[in-house]
C-alpha cells in the first residue's frame, strides 16, 4: 500500500473516480438552492456540475457499494488561478433541513490527484457541508515535473481556493455563511492543515493535523536516503521484522507494563540507542552482516547534508517498517525531470538545489501561529510512534518551535495541543480506540472544553486487551504500582535534532 492510499484511511476506504447510482435525482431547477449555486460566479473557476441527489446507494466502479446515503447536493468545480494550475474541487451539501452550520474541509493523501468523493458522505450524512480537492495534481504525480503552478496548487494554493469557493457555494445554498469551519488531513492532509493555520489563520476555526507531512522536502530528501540505501543493502522479511523486534524489546524498559515489549510509546534516541538495538538485532538475526549494520546506522540516523553535515531530516523509528520508509520520490522529479537517475542525485549540491527550488511552496514550517490563535482558532496535531513513512520528528520539533516563538508552553496549550501515538504506523495502528480529534477540536473550539487525556484502548473481537491514557505532549503516563492506576508525569522535552534552518526556507507565493 503506497503513501496516499494509507494516509486516505483517515477519510475513508474507496477512491470514487465515477458512480452508478440507485435511485432518483432532482431535476436542479426544482432546487432555489442549486439554481442559486449556478448562478454563482467565481474568480478563475467554473462550476461544472450542480446537482441535489437523493439516491439511497451508490456503487463505485471497483464494485463497492454504499448504503443509506442521505439527501445532498453534489459540486464539481474546477479552478484555473494560473496558466498551468488546473485544481478540481467537490462539495457535498446535506440538505437545509439537515444543515449543522458547520463547513468541513478534508485533506488528501500522498501526491492527491484524485477526489475522494465517498470520502464526503460521512460528514454530509452529519450534516455537515465538506468539500476536497485533487490538489491540482490529476491526473498523477507527473503533472508537477517541471510546472511551478502544481508545485503551489499542491503545496497550499489548491487548499486555500477550495475552502474560498466552497464557502462561496454554502452561502449561496443556505444564504448564510457557516457559523464554524473546520478542517480535517492526515499525511498530505497534515501538511494542508498546518499550510492553513499558518498562511491563511481566517480559513478555519479549528483545524487536525494527523501524522502531518510539513516538513515536506526534508521528508522526501529522508525517503531518497532510505531508497539508495536499501537498494545497495536489502533487508528480507524475516531480518525486517527482527529489526523491529529489537527496537520495540530495546525501549520496553522506559514503558509502562502494559505496553512493554508490545509497542513503543517514545521512540527518542541517541546514537548510543542505536547501536544497541543494531547489537541486540545482530543477536537475534545471525543472518544479518556488517554491512546490514552499518545500513541500520545511516537509517537510524536519517540524512544529513554531504558538504556541511547539517541534518536534513532524521531517521527512521525504532519498531516501525523499514520497507515502507522509502519510495514516494516524484518531487525530485518535479525539479530534475522524469528522466533523472535517482540513484545519481547527491546530497549536497542536488539537494540544495531540489530544497530551494520545492521548498518555499510545500513546507508548511513557520512556527508563528499568532494570527490563528489571536482568533480563538484551535489545533491538534498528532504523530504516531511507529510511523517510518511520516515520522514524529519534525512534528514534535515543529511544536517546540511554536512553543519558543510563543515564549512558552502553556500559552500554546492554550490553542495548540499535540500527541504522540503509541505503536501507532501510518494510517492507524494497534490502539484501534483512539477518540475522533475532529470531535474534540469541534468541543474545543464551540464549548471550550480542552482536550487532556486521551483513552486509547485495543479492541478485539470486542474485548479490550490494553488500555493506555496518552496524555499531550510533553507529558507521558506513568504506571503507580502500589495504586495500580496510570499517571502523568512531566515527560522530556525535544530530545529530536532540528532540521537544519537553510532546509526549511522561508514560505514563498
């Protein structure tokens, strides 16, 4: 399963290019609402379809099919701000009746390219107006080689202008503006999340960032690395997984009990760290060389820069997949063409080259959140402890930096809260009961009820295995043994190296 369909797991399970559907559709002229929507005129855009529909089921081209639908109104719009930008845009509206007052904008997964339209029936079945977009990058990822117009419809153009139209759509419907708005992304969504609340604070009041891919170039730089290192020196399954084996038994003495040895909570390390596990892998792997070790090294380590050693990114996870930690390499594409050997790119001059040339419109890296704070914006960002593919990294040092432009920590648990998953791989892991951050920010946001301590359970064939408060970063559950409950302790803070400022330029338009 590649970067995108795993990161569409946090919207649903089906990519809906084209539908037959059971049952009737309104003939639009009967609809005030629809006809109001047509007659809409949007800067750089048209709309291509306005239609309410009422059929109960749908079946997607792939033979899946989707029961008790409710009632709503379909908005296919493509947007062209530039020569070269080419942006699709669906809406869903639930019918008036039916309508919450509130807008939801959903990420996409991955280099998008695609609209999730099945994707949108949950929150419309709510009640809820969402819409999405394919980012401008249909009809695949080679629609950015060599065009600067994707490059900024993917990096924060094609999000911005979805969620502008699509709040022009819902007021032309309900002939109101929505009393909240929110948005919702995980992995591409996560970076679509974090390019909002940084570049444009006024589009929403409460905002998830899951496993956020913000640190964009600096992860893809990561993915290159782990490619040409595990084309020169593979891992087989087995030697994978005792990989992980001895990552997860190394860090089960800084866990509670009930994780220990089942999956790891902090997944921070030193180089001192590192060679341990590598040891403890080699004991239980025979079939491990020296030259699988010193692959271990540099994966563990993560990339740094051939000319001045500065970090580019760090490495990967301990107790989290080697294989998945590598590929998704279209940005380098983007910049040296479809033809470029990317074996032969280097990590001094071409990656400094491929940084300035991506990074100023796809990473979403500027700590001041002062103006989406300042109006009573809200946002979780959450990261998994065994994600290889985005890893926690560059979340959590993103944190403190917002934390050190903010002069403090608890002024931005005021606005801004930020979790660590145990076990948790890209697109949901072991903890299968871990509560909707999307609810919580919504009670944040409209009754100010913070979130705290989330009660993440293992379910399993509808009995609980494990139980595990996972309290906001910085703090971390402790286990009392003489009370036999869990507590929060103050958990370390940092303890990730910083991505090297020169790979993380200013944001560009």
């Amino acid at each position: 399963m590649n970067l995108r369909d795993k990161a569409m797991t946090w919207i649903a399970s089906t990519i809906l290019a084209a539908a037959t559907t059971t049952g009737t559709c309104a003939d639009s002229s009967d609809n005030d609402g629809v006809a109001a929507i047509k007659a809409l005129t949007l800067d750089g855009g048209t709309i291509v379809s306005a239609v309410h529909d009422t059929a109960p089921t749908v079946t997607t081209p792939d033979g899946k099919t989707f029961d008790n639908l409710q009632p709503r109104t379909i908005v296919k719009i493509v947007l062209n701000p530039a020569k070269g930008s080419n942006i699709n845009v669906e809406i869903w509206l639930p019918d008036a009746t039916k309508w919450n007052g509130r807008f939801l904008g959903l990420g996409n997964g991955g280099s998008a390219g695609s609209i999730n339209s099945m994707g949108l029936s949950g929150p419309a079945a709510g009640g809820t107006a969402v819409a999405t977009t394919d980012m401008g990058t249909a009809p695949n990822s080679d629609s950015g080689v060599g065009n600067p117009e994707v490059w900024k419809d993917f990096g924060f153009r094609a999000t911005h202008l979805m969620t502008v139209v699509a709040k022009q759509v819902i007021k032309a419907y309900y002939g109101k503006d929505p009393s909240y708005s929110y948005f919702n992304g995980g992995s591409t969504g996560g970076q679509q999340a974090l390019q909002e609340a940084q570049r444009y604070p006024a589009d929403y009041d409460g905002i998830v960032a899951n496993i956020p891919a913000h640190c964009r170039t600096p992860l893809h730089a990561y993915f290159l690395w782990n490619d040409q290192i595990l084309h020169k020196c593979p891992f087989t399954e087995s030697q994978e997984k005792n990989v992980i084996a001895a990552g997860v038994e190394y860090m089960a003495s800084r866990e509670v009990p009930v994780l220990a040895g089942k999956m790891i909570s902090d997944p921070r390390c030193d180089a001192k760290d590192i060679e341990a596990v590598i040891a403890l892998a080699m004991q239980k792997d025979p079939t491990l060389t020296p030259a699988h070790a010193e692959a271990l090294r540099k994966l563990f380590d993560g990339p740094r820069s051939t000319l001045t050693g500065e970090r580019i990114f760090n490495g990967i996870p301990f107790g989290s997949s080697l294989s998945a930690a590598h590929n998704h390499l279209y940005l380098f594409k983007w910049v040296f063409g479809a033809n470029k050997a990317l074996a032969d790119i280097d990590f001094g001059k071409d990656i400094d080259t491929y940084t300035a040339t991506l990074g100023p419109y796809l990473n979403a890296e500027n700590p001041d959140l002062t103006a989406f704070a300042e109006r009573g914006g809200k946002l979780i960002m959450q990261s998994g402890a065994a994600d290889s593919v985005v890893p926690y990294h560059a979340t959590l040092d993103y944190y403190e930096r917002v934390v050190e432009k903010f002069g403090g920590l608890e002024k931005v648990q005021a606005f801004c809260k930020f979790y660590i998953i145990p076990g948790m791989p890209h697109g949901g892991g072991p903890l299968n009961n871990v509560p909707s951050l999307l609810n919580l920010v919504v009670q944040w946001r409209e009754k100010g009820v913070a979130p705290d301590v989330l009660q993440a359970r293992r379910v399993i064939d509808g009995k609980t295995e494990l139980e595990v408060p996972i309290y906001p970063y910085p703090a971390k559950a402790s286990w009392d043994a003489a009370t036999s409950t869990f507590k929060p302790i103050d958990g370390p803070r940092g303890g990730v190296e910083r991505v090297a400022e020169r790979f993380r330029p200013a944001a560009a338009e």
